[in-house]
C-alpha cells in the first residue's frame, strides 16, 4: 500500500500524499484505458503511478535510515 512505511514513521502528511497521488495516477489512468484515444493519456498515468510508488518506497527507507543515524 502506497505512503504505508511513512505512516509507520510517523510521517502521516507525506504518507497520505503519497497514497492519494499513487491512487489518482492509478484509478484515473485505468479509466482513460477504456478508450483508444485516452490510452495515449493513461498508459503514462499508470506508469508515472508505478514509478511514484517506487520513489515512495526508496524515499521511506532513506528516511528511516536517516531517523536511524539521528541526522534527520
């Protein structure tokens, strides 16, 4: 789930952004799939959302790990 590890660090603004940005990528780029026209338009969405998720995960565990070090 998008935004999970920033809630377990305490970070709930960063977590919920990171849920509802996932989220709308995700739901509103599967929506504009239905059409040939939309797809040129959704498929990015879709993969911009994929890629958020990514940066998401990498950017709590820097996170902890400067929580960790005591240098955040």
């Amino acid at each position: 789930m998008p935004g999970l590890g920033h809630f377990y660090l305490g970070q709930n603004l960063k977590g919920v952004a990171y849920l509802v940005g996932v989220g709308g990528l995700q739901f509103f780029g599967f929506d504009l799939d239905l059409s040939v026209l939309g797809a040129a338009i959704g498929i990015p969405m879709e993969l911009g959302g994929a890629g958020l998720w990514m940066f998401s995960i990498l950017d709590a565990y820097h996170t902890a790990k400067r929580m960790n070090e005591g240098t955040f």
